[in-house]
C-alpha cells in the first residue's frame, strides 16, 4: 500500500471511525448467536445477513487499520510553496478560467470544496510544478492544460 497523507486531524477521524466499528464487534456477534438458534443454518436468513454484516465490518477495519499504519501527516501551514505540494493552495487557469485547488491526501478531499488528492488525475499532474508551468492531464476527450498561477498556504 502507498503512503496515505492526513493531517493530524485526519488521522484522529479515521482513528475514532476504527473505534466505532471495533465497538460493533460485539453486537454483531450477539446477533449470529442469535440467528444460531433459529436453526438449519443453510437456510437461516437472519444468520447469513449476520455473518455477511461481520465480514463487511470485519474488511472495513482491516482497511482502515492498514490506512492508518500507511499513515504520513502533514500541515497545511509547513507546507513548501515554491512547487506545487500536498497541503498548496493552489491557483491555475485552464480554458480562461481561474481554478483554486488545495492539495490534500485521499481522506481529506472534497471536490465541492476544492480540496483534491494527491493521487487524483489532477492531482499527481500539479504535484511538483511550479508557478508558470503547464501541468497536462489526460480526459476522455482529449488533453487538458492546467496553467499555474500561484502557489500559496492555506489560510
């Protein structure tokens, strides 16, 4: 698995999601015991839709566990701003349109707010250029060129 960045307060809400599902541990168990008594258990609905709420909950922590040991913070207030890197504020133009982007890691982004991951298309082609460059991103209809203007924190 790659490095996953996240800001401190990233990694505590990915922490306390881990948290919540541990504790459904226990009630999911309570519920197979349960569905055990109703009999054959080949055809006993309630305890296949049990044991496949246990293998869901049991691939999500797995998952998060292994986000978290992957885990790299950062700060938007350290981060470097003469290339373009994860925790930028970022200015391009692309098509005589002004576009701000701030580079953040897979767990934190949010289209709606701007905030891109570093391993989204867009993304990995800003990483490292710097102000004047042209980053190229490959669409289904053909190329788009994403001229950087500025380089900033987040503020």
């Amino acid at each position: 698995m790659e490095k996953i960045y996240a800001t401190a307060e990233g990694k505590k809400a990915l922490e306390a999601k881990l948290e919540d599902l541990i504790s459904r541990r226990q009630g999911i168990a309570k519920e197979i015991s349960r569905a055990r008594g109703f009999g054959d258990l080949k055809e006993n609905d309630e305890y296949s839709t049990a044991r496949e709420t246990q293998n869901n909950l049991e691939m999500n922590i797995s998952e998060i566990e292994a986000q978290l040991a992957n885990i790299t913070l950062f700060s938007y207030a350290k981060a470097d701003t003469a290339k373009v890197n994860i925790g930028t504020k970022v200015t391009v133009t692309v098509n005589q349109k002004k576009i701000v982007f701030v580079i953040t890691g897979v767990l934190e982004s949010d289209l709606d707010k701007g905030y891109i991951s570093n391993v989204s298309p867009i993304g990995r082609a800003l990483l490292g250029k710097a102000v004047g460059e042209i980053a190229e991103v490959k669409v289904p209809a053909g190329t788009t060129k994403y001229k950087i203007t500025a380089i900033s924190k987040v503020s």
